[in-house]
C-alpha cells in the first residue's frame, strides 16, 4: 500500500500544474488584459470558492442524500463572517473558523430530522428546513439585515497589495491579495476534502450508499454517519461562503436561493460525483457556458434546465467517465507505458 | 404443443441464473419444476411471464414464439403467472384485488361468470369478499392470489410455491384446488419446493438444479428415483 | 385579543386548507404510483394560473371556463413530465426529481419570454363583493375555492375506488409487478398519475390566479408547501395529504393573522420537523395512494 | 443463564403471524442449526434477533444482557453479528478492502486524526488482521481482487469473512450454503466448523438444506408454521416423526 515517491508524482502532475497556473493568474491575466484583469480575476476567485461549494457537496452525496439545503449551510458561512467582520472588526483568520463552527451547529440541527428519512422525504425535506433558515435571514434585522441583507462588508487586510510578492497591482483594491488568500484556503479545502475522502470515514460513508443494510450488521451506525456527513459538508460550505462574503462585498438571502441550488446540481450532475474529479470538471465546464451564455442570459436558466435533464438522462454517469478514456488517450498520444 | 422452451438461458447481469432449458408443456396437463431454492425455478416462469427476458433461446406459445413480448401482452394472450410469496394487493379488498385479476376482461357478462366461478373454488374468500387482502393469513393471501390469476379464465396458469409457508392442513387445502383447476381442463406449470406434494399432481416433471435441469421424466418415475428420493423427498 | 375574528380566520383556513390539498393531493399521487418526485410541482400551479389570465382576462372566456380548461392544459404537460423525464429515469427517484428541477427552469423561462416578467399579471376578480355569513367577511372568490376542491377530492376518491383504471392505479402503486401481471399497462398508468398530479396542481393555480400575483416564479412558495403537506401527511397517501392540508391550511392561517405570514411558513416548517422526528413515515405513513 | 436466551419470542406482520412465541437456548460454543421448511419463519426470527425487525413481543438476552429491540448496529458492538442470505458486500472494494471497513468497530482513529494523521500507519493493525482474516477463511488469492467479480461462493465467503472482522462472539448465519454447488457446500460447511473450532465463536446458523445442518451442527432446532416443533441432537431429529410429518411433507400423500 505504500506509494514510492515517484509514484506520487506520477499520479500528481496534472494536480501540480493546475496550481502552478493558478499561482501566476494574477500576472498572466494583468499582462493580457490590463485593467480588465481585475475583474477576470475576481471571476476566478469565485471560480475556486464554487469549487470548494461543489466538492463539499460531492462528498455529502458520497451517502447517497442529496441535500437541496447546501446553499443555505454556505450562507449560513457567508452571513456569519459578515456579521463578526462588519459589526465587530473581527480578522478574516477568525471569522472563518467560527463561522465553519456555527455552520457545523446549524447543519447539526437540520440533520437530525432529517436523517430518520430517505430518499424523497430527505430530498424535499432539506430543501423546506433550508428555507426555514432563509425566513429567519429575512426577518432577522439584526443582525441579517433582512431582506436587504448586509453589505460593505470589510475586506480581508492581506498586507498591502505587493507587500507579499513581486506583484504590484498597484490598483485601490488590493484585489490580487484577496485572490491569493482564497486559492491558499481552496488548496488547503481541497486536499483536506481528498484526505477524508480516501480516509476510513470516506470509505464508511460509500459503503453505506452501496449497502446500508451491511453497514448497520457490521456495527456502522447509519444514522450517526449520515449526520456526520451532513456537519463536515457544511463545515466546508461554511468556507466557500466566507470566502464569497469577502469578494462579493455585500449579501442577502437571494443570493442562496433555489435557484443557485438548482445551478449547484447541475455543476455536480454534469460533473458526475463518483470520483474526485468530477465535480471540479463540472464547475469548469458549466462556468465557461455560463461566460458563454452571457449575451442571452434570459435565456440562461432554459439553457441550463436542458443541459441538467439531458445529462441526467443520456448520460447519467457524468463528464468525468471521460477520465478514463482521455487519460488513456494521452497515454496513447505520450506511448508512455501503463502506470502499474 | 401449448407451450415450449427451447434451450432458454437467463443472465442477471454477470452472474448465469439459468442455462439451456428447455421444456415440453402439453395442453391440459400438470408439468412441475422442483428444486432447491436458487436453482432458477422462479428465473424460468418469469421468463416465461416476460418479467425477465432471456439471453438465449425461443418460449413459443402454441408455436408462436412469445420470447421478447412484455408481460402485460403475454397476460392478453391467456397466460396467467400467480407470483411467488403471492403479491396481493394489501390495501384492497378481494372483491378488488379479482376485479384486478379480470382487468383484461372486457364484457361485464364474463366477468361475472368469472367470479362465480372462482368463488366454487374459494367458497371461503366469497364471505371476507370486503376485507383487505393485506390483513389476511398466509393460506387465504394464497387462496386471493390464486383466485386473481383466475379471473382471466386462463388457458396456462403459472403457479410459483404455491405451498410456500403454509400449514400442512392449508396444503391439502391448496393441492385439492389446483386438482379441481386442472380437472376444468386448464394446463398448469406448478414450481414447488415441496417435492412431494408436486410429484403428487403432475404428469411430468423437471428437477432443476443450479440453473440446469438435471433430470426429467413422467411423475411416477421421478417419485420412484433413490437420487430424487435423496435430495427431494428427504428419504434415505 | 381578536376573538371577533375567529369565525373569519376559520374560514380562511378552510379556504387555505383546500388550496394546499388540492396541490398536495396532486403531488402524492405521482409519488405514490411509481416514485415519481416532482420538485417543479410548483411550475405546474403557476402554468395554471396564466391559463386564467390568457382565457379569462386576455382572451375573455368565462372564469369558470378558463378554470376548467386549465385541468387538461396542466394535465397535458404532466404527461410530458412522465414521458420525456419519468420514464427514462425509472427506477432512480433521484435522477427524475432532479431533471424536474431542470423542467421548471424552462417552463419559468417560456412564460416569462411569452407573457413578459414586468408587472405582476392582474386578474380582475369574476366573483366582486363577499359574504358575511356567519361573521365571516371573505371574499366569494376564496370561498369559492372550498366547494371546487371538496368536488375535485370527491371526485378523485370515486375514481380510485369505482372506476377499474382507478382501481388499477391503487394496484400499480402498491405493486407494480403484480399489476403488470394482471395485464395493466405501467406506462399507461404512469402518464394518468402524471395527468392528475398535473390537473390538480393547475386548478390550484386557476383559483388562486384572482387572488395573488400571477408571474413566472409564484410556484416557488406553493412548492414548498406541497413538500411539506406531502411529508407530513405520509409520503404517498393522498388522505393523508389531505388531512396535512387542512393541518397546515389552520397553522398558517391563525399564525399569519395574529403574527405574520413568514412566521406561520416558518412553524409549518417545524411542525414537519417535529413529525419526521416522531413518525418518518409520516401521519398515515402506511397508506399507499 | 446460558449464552443467548430467547424467550416467548413472537412476530407479527399485520394478518401473518410469522413468529409465535419460540424459546431458543444456545451454549457458548456450540454450533447451533434452525431448519425448517421454506416460508416457515426462520429468517424472521433470524432477523428480529439481529436486531433488523422488532419483537412483537417476547425477549433476546445475551450474555445475561438484554438485547431485544435494540439497534443492529448496536447488537453488533455487543458481539452478536450476523450474515446475509444475499451476497451482501461492497462490490466496488476489493476484498481486503470490504474487510477492513468491516473491522470499522475495531478502527480507532478518530475524524480528525484520519484527515491530518498518516492514515497508512493507523489503519496498520487493521490490514494487517483483515489479511490474517482472509487467509484463515481460505480467500488469501482472492485478497485484492474486486468483490463484485468473485464467484458465488466466494461472495458468500467474503460476507462471513466480514462478519468474523468484526472479532463478534456469536456469529450468525443466514442460510450459509443457499444456491451452492456440493463443492462450494463442503468448503463452507469446513469453514464453519473451522470458526468455531480455532477461535472459539458460537455459530447459529439458518438454513434448510438438511444435509449440511445434519453434519454441522451439535444441536437444532425445527421451526414450522412459525412455531417451535422440535429440538435435539441430528440423530434425535432425523428419527422425530413430527418433523418428518411436517418437514417432509405428509405420507398419506395427496396421489
């Protein structure tokens, strides 16, 4: 079982790569466009927070719940670092974690109604529980600001922009230092999601998709697990909305509504969820045609209605069983010999 | 010939459930399949019903191959399949679950020629005609789904376990009823773990074992072979 | 405190308690026959409510016309739903709920492309005054609602237990093979399930057209109350819904008038928590359609 | 008070009456059969005291505790695990795979630790009891290939493999040699007697294949029609004529 290191690079250099390009992003974007890089940037920055949100919600699914309350856990995250950062001046490095904590709190409470049931009653169930928490976020002035939300939430202070490294943005917001804070706390979510993943809770939670039955003559406590499951995936959503409550600036409770819900789906159905990397083929993929649908974006939901209920019906099992075939594509292309 | 199965194989996915069976049902007769649990009895009458399709072979029904028809057609055809642990509608009353038993039976006339006729059979489910089928034992769930596959006055009648669970009186019971089926003239194909109880009815029968027929013959000699004796009928 | 009220708030709640049955029923049935989860129920309320403004208010048909013709027009698409969605997914309730998601992205779209998103449609109320039978001061448009649901539920029950399709979507719900066996045809019974779930949810939106704002997305909070009527009541037990309804129909009525109607959404939502604690199977969790 | 007592155990099922107050006493080390013939309530009685149906009424003690009603998972950490008819495993694990989860009782690194710790050197003790596992039960060149491309009756192996992972004191099985060829029988029949033999488990088994209960187990118990109908020694049974009226089907035969 154990992995020689050039093993490890073998099956990590795509991995390696992708995180090298993103490091550099902020000059690459400055030299080709400019002015504009700013704002593509922060378009990737969202890009890498979906990420975080896609595959905390893949590893909910691993169980086989599919929860339509994600996007709520994630608000809870984002409302949490907004209210200790607005009224209380609180550091971004503590407004995270105590969110994540609170998040873990709320998401508690909702699965423990929740995990009695299966199937259809868990589906609509998370969704009307995640709604409760939206009325409270719009009758809650204090401290949700209603249905107005709260805005100028402060941001995060990295330093000056160029304190850090060798690139001076030299621009009023220091955008690309937020930038680089995000992809650090990406990286770090992403490999801690991989860790439990491959872990023995990883393999605990597919089990019981595959066979819960076995798993309770076995001594796994199914309902413990799957509201274990329900608080780790929103600890994570609880990191992707903090980081969005720092680069949106300003929240209220549409943005974690039914419809960001349904587009989270959509990332994580196209994707396919049974390994890693489907999810993250889902955001890229669905982010590039929503760039692309931006002319006609009256448009966009039906777009996005057809692409859902066509991959769920001609292609259930998702982009990422191209995996396999376009490995061994470039394995062909490259003629290396099979990796053991 | 009424029906007949010509080398049939059924896969459940990898896994080989039956392989090359091939079987002779005669019109008017009692052909049975015994066999250990698992040996593909049920496999092959839902096969013949349509529930499941088979992988190779031809099921000809009056030389007619009904191989790939779905089992709602194969029910219009006269072929009634009375399921294994009897699967009647709980929460309907009997009266209900027969009218579903009839549903392919277009004028009200037949219908109730039908009934009568089945309630001759099951003199006891006329009086709990408005009880759920769900609340009933054992023995009288049989009796209710027994007297559904009927109420299509069926040519072929496929019978899965009938005896499964029941008390030995409530066997006597049911092989007394499928003696007067039979006696009407219609041709039974009886799957039965109680061997003894087939060989009993039969003319003919097949003794299946993991997916293969082992062994065939008229029901005297099958009752009279020491292997069969062995394994089946538990002397030794 | 507003005892002088109470008679109307009773009545409000029997008028609320019939809206909610009649979108509830419509989604238990389609889950009850063969698991076919519907999470844009809601889209199919708000189709049937621009039937009444495109017959009644645009092309000038009498209400009670546009009402009826909206029956078909939503059973129609429900039978689309099962054919293009349901069919190809059987056996995987998860993949079929999430496509209707999909669904009810492009029936929002459609009407919102077709009929404008702009101001919310107005539907001139066909019934004007009200009555004050009994102290009750209601409209007779919501009145109206109680008798056309108490006929629509009347009506279903003499098909599920005199009619034989009606006796055979009982049969498909509660066992599909057997059903099979008997000669009923699932598809078929599949598409009829799809077609009452659709009417009931379109009449449901027909009514209610002259009271609320028609636009593209009113589905949303009918949505949620059908899922919670549905949980409550016992996944795919139709009294049940029906006895949730009411439940929910009195809960949101009484807490909305003496506090606000979030608050009364929001205890709905706890009252079904509460209810998946104790019974996950709901109240008559056992009964099949 | 002997090692699993069950008293007046009954079970309902609206109409059916699937369990109608059986007494079953088992000794520790023994190896126990329950025949009957098929639909007669042995796998209902099997499963309500493997805590997957609830008594209706009547109780399960074991080891002088109390057991009836509670949760499988629970029963399972006290020491009573049990096997499925169905070949029931993960199949997208390979077999050492499958057995390590199932020694998921005996894991004990926490969530935390399992994220940021080394997880190869955690799960150490656990590979390394699963492989023993495995090669006692005779599955060693199976070990890493998938579950869902074993034969038959190494799937059904690989379920009591996993069941044994778990160190339980009374294994029960569920008619252990259903759809096996006498080959495949004779191997499971010497596993059983191999379990219990080397690692002192207490083996209750159901099954209605009288020629394997007869030649495995010490004692057995004859269920029919929901009711107890006798009980002894293989001998004591094979010449009980009740068991053989009712088991066997009666002489005076229909014909």
């Amino acid at each position: 079982m154990l992995k020689s290191n050039s093993m490890f690079i073998k099956r990590w250099w795509p991995a390696a790569i992708i995180i090298v390009v993103f490091a550099f992003a902020p000059q690459l974007f400055e030299t080709f466009w400019g002015r504009m890089g700013m704002y593509k940037l922060v378009l990737l920055q969202v890009f890498l927070a979906n990420v975080v949100l896609a595959q905390s919600y893949r590893l909910m699914t691993t169980t086989g719940d599919w929860t339509l309350c994600h996007y709520i856990l994630m608000g809870m995250g984002a409302y949490t670092t907004a209210i200790l950062a607005k009224f209380y001046g609180i550091p971004f490095y503590l407004t995270i974690p105590v969110a994540a904590i609170c998040t873990v709190g709320v998401s508690f409470l909702i699965a423990l109604p929740l995990s009695r049931t299966i199937g259809f009653a868990f589906f609509i169930g998370s969704f009307a529980l995640g709604e409760f928490v939206r009325y409270i976020w719009e009758k809650m002035h204090f401290p949700f600001g209603g249905s107005r939300g709260l805005s100028n939430i402060p941001r995060p202070e990295l330093g000056q922009s160029g304190d850090w490294y060798f690139v001076d943005f030299s621009s009023r917001m220091d955008i690309s230092n937020l930038y680089y804070g995000t992809l650090v706390l990406a990286i770090l979510a992403l490999i801690l999601l991989y860790r439990l993943d491959t872990s023995r809770f990883g393999n605990a939670w597919k089990s019981i998709y595959s066979d819960s039955e076995l798993c309770e003559s076995i001594g796994i406590n199914v309902t413990r697990y799957r509201i274990l499951i329900f608080c780790v995936a929103g600890f994570f959503a609880s990191l992707a909305g903090s980081l969005l409550a720092y680069q949106w600036g300003a929240i209220d409770p549409d943005n974690f509504g039914m419809i960001e819900m349904v587009y989270l789906i959509i990332w994580v159905v196209v994707g396919g969820v049974k390994t890693y990397w489907g999810p993250l083929i889902g955001v890229a993929s669905m982010s590039l045609v929503f760039e692309l649908t931006r002319p006609f974006d009256e448009f966009r939901p039906l777009i996005f209605g057809v692409i859902l209920i066509s991959s769920l019906v001609f292609m259930p099992g998702g982009l990422e069983v191209l995996i396999p075939r376009t490995a061994q594509f470039f394995k062909n292309l490259v003629g290396t010999k099979e990796v053991s | 010939m009424l029906l007949e199965l010509k080398n049939t194989a059924v896969h459940y996915g990898k896994v080989e459930a039956t392989r090359d069976i091939s079987i002779k049902v005669p019109e008017g007769e009692i052909i049975t399949l015994i066999g250990a649990n698992g040996a593909g009895k049920s496999t092959t009458l839902r096969m013949i019903s349509g529930l499941v399709r088979p992988s190779q072979g031809e099921v000809l029904f009056e030389g007619e191959s009904i191989t790939h028809l779905d089992p709602e057609d194969v029910t219009d055809l006269g072929i009634a399949h009375v399921p294994e642990g009897r699967h009647v509608f709980p929460q309907m009353t009997v009266l209900e679950n027969l009218e579903m038993g009839a549903y392919l039976v277009k004028s009200k006339q037949e219908m109730k020629n039908n009934l009568e006729s089945v309630f001759e059979h099951f003199p006891r489910l006329k009086e709990r005609v408005k009880q759920f089928a769900g609340t009933m034992s054992g023995g009288e769930q049989q009796m209710v789904a027994m007297a559904r596959g009927l109420m299509s006055s069926p040519r072929l009648i496929l019978m899965d376990e009938p005896s499964l669970g029941l008390s030995p009186i409530m066997q006597q019971e049911i092989a007394v009823i499928i003696k007067e089926i039979h006696a009407q003239g219609r041709t039974i194909v009886l799957v039965e773990q109680n061997a003894r109880l087939a060989l009993s009815l039969a003319q003919y029968g097949y003794v299946l074992e993991t997916g293969e027929i082992a062994l065939e013959g008229a029901a005297e000699k099958l009752r009279d072979d020491e292997g069969v004796q062995r394994t089946y009928l538990g002397m030794d | 405190m507003g005892l002088d009220i109470l008679p109307q708030t009773i009545g409000n709640a029997l008028v609320l308690g019939s809206i909610y049955a009649m979108v509830a029923v419509g989604l238990a049935i389609a889950f009850g026959v063969m698991q076919m989860a519907n999470f844009s129920h809601g889209e199919l309320f708000m189709v049937g409510a621009y039937c009444v403004y495109v017959l009644y208010t645009l092309f000038g048909w009498p209400f009670e016309l546009a009402v009826i013709a909206s029956f078909p027009i939503v059973a129609v698409i429900g039978v689309i739903y099962e054919r293009l969605i349901f069919r190809p997914t059987r056996g995987n309730v998860l993949a079929g709920f999430m496509a209707t998601a999909g669904a009810g992205f492009i029936l929002q779209v459609l009407i919102s492309e077709w009929y404008g998103v702009g101001l919310p449609k107005s539907v001139q109320v066909p019934y004007p005054g009200g009555s004050d039978f009994l102290m009750m001061a209601i409209s007779w448009q919501r009145l109206a609602i109680i008798p056309v649901t108490i006929a629509m539920v009347f009506g279903l029950w003499y098909f599920l237990t005199k009619v034989k399709n009606g006796k055979a979507l009982r049969a498909c719900a509660q066992d599909p093979e057997a059903s099979v066996l008997q000669g009923i045809k699932l598809n078929k019974m599949t598409a009829l399930a799809m077609a009452i779930s659709g009417g009931f949810a379109g009449v449901g939106g027909a009514l209610m057209a002259p009271i609320v704002s028609v636009n593209p997305y009113m589905g949303h909070d009918y949505a949620i109350i059908a899922f919670i009527v549905v949980i409550v009541g016992g996944m795919s037990s139709i009294p049940g819904a029906v006895l949730a309804a009411f439940i929910l129909g009195f809960i949101h009525t009484f807490v909305s008038t003496y506090a606000d109607s979030v608050y009364g959404m929001m205890i709905g939502v706890l009252f079904m928590a509460i209810v998946l604690i104790v019974k996950p199977t709901g109240l008559l969790g056992n009964v099949k359609v | 008070m002997s090692f699993l007592s069950v008293k007046k155990l009954s079970k309902h099922f609206g109409g059916l009456i699937a369990n109608n107050e059986i007494d079953l006493e088992v000794e520790k080390g023994e190896i126990r059969g329950i025949i009957g013939p098929n639909g007669a309530g042995k796998t209902t009685f099997f499963n309500v005291i493997s805590g997957f149906y609830q008594p209706t009424s009547g109780s399960v003690t074991f080891k002088g505790q109390n057991i009836s009603g509670k949760h499988s998972s629970e029963i399972s950490k006290l020491g009573v695990v049990r096997t499925f008819q169905r070949a029931a495993l993960f199949p997208d694990f390979t077999v050492l795979e499958n057995v390590v989860i199932a020694r998921h009782l005996r894991a004990n690194n926490s969530l935390v630790s399992a994220i940021f710790g080394n997880q190869k050197k955690a799960e150490e003790a656990n590979v390394k009891r699963s492989a023993e596992i495995i090669e006692f039960l005779g599955l060693g060149d199976e070990i890493d290939s998938l579950a869902s491309n074993l034969s038959h009756g190494h799937q059904r192996q690989l379920g009591v493999a996993m069941a044994l992972a778990t160190e339980p004191e009374l294994l029960m099985l569920d008619e252990p040699v259903a759809g096996m060829n006498s080959g495949e029988k004779a191997v499971m029949v010497g596993m059983v007697k191999k379990i219990r033999d080397e690692w002192g488990v207490t083996v209750l088994l159901v099954e209605h294949d009288m020629r394997t209960v007869m030649n495995l187990c010490d004692r057995i118990t004859v269920i029919d029609f929901g009711e107890k109908l006798a009980e002894g020694t293989p001998d004591e049974i094979k010449n009980n004529d009740k068991v053989i009226e009712a088991y066997l089907g009666a002489d005076d035969s229909v014909a």
